[in-house]
C-alpha cells in the first residue's frame, strides 16, 4: 500500500493517483455549478450531494471493472480496460478529493458564480481528463 503513485493495483494499492486531482477537480466543478444554479444551497448541503453523487460514480467503477463482481452481476466478462484494478483505497482517496475541491471552491469562488466561469472550468476539466486519459495513469 503507497500513499502516492501513478498506478493504482489491486496487488499494489495506491491512496492517490494522478486522477486524484481531476477528482479534485470535479469538486471544485460541482460546487460552483451548485452555487449557479442552486443559490441557496449551503456548503454542507453540497457536500453531502457530492459525496452521494461522487459514491455512486465510485461504485459504479468498483462494480464495472472487478472482473469477479461484473460476472456474478451480469454473468459475462467485462470488455478490457485498464481501470480493472481499482481499489476501495484508491476510491476513498477519490472520494476525499472531490470533497476537498468543493471545500476550497467555496474558500475561492465568494462572488456569483457566472456561466462563463463554468463554462471554462468544464472546458479545461476536459483538457485535463484527455490528457490524463492519453497518459494512461490509473
């Protein structure tokens, strides 16, 4: 088990990947789309919906790329990819993350947040996951 690392394993499992940050990311995303369109929402309020959101995303991961749990649910294997080995380490430390970005948006974005201001911030979460994506970090 290593705090931080490029390739999360279920023989080596990993705390922090690289994608780590675009979970961070995506916190910072989801706070301040909750603030455009959800004014009144407190921080609290979006944390607990970020972390039902971003559990159900993690465990979607965890039950379409185990191998074992895929076929004892959909009685085949699943196609290849190199997320297969994800561990509930790895999810946890994903999980942190995203939370961790909607604490410091809300610490950073006091003003209004705009449509522009969304707008650029998917725009450059994209930028990232691709490049992420093409690196083949996991």
């Amino acid at each position: 088990m290593k705090l931080f690392g490029y390739d999360d394993t279920l023989k080596n499992p990993v705390f922090i990947t690289p994608w780590s940050l675009i979970h961070g990311y995506a916190g910072v995303i989801f706070y301040v789309a909750a603030k455009r369109f959800f004014p009144k929402l407190s921080l609290m309020q979006i944390l607990i919906i970020n972390l039902i959101l971003h559990s159900i995303y993690e465990i979607k991961d965890m039950l379409c790329y185990h191998e074992e749990l895929f076929i004892k649910i959909y009685g085949k294997k699943p196609a290849e990819s190199y997320w297969g080995n994800n561990t509930f380490l790895n999810t946890i430390g994903d999980t942190i993350f995203s939370l961790v970005g909607s604490v410091l948006a809300s610490m950073l974005f006091k003003k209004k947040a705009t449509n522009e201001l969304l707008a650029t911030m998917i725009l450059t979460y994209s930028a990232f996951w691709l490049f992420f994506e093409r690196q083949q970090y996991g």
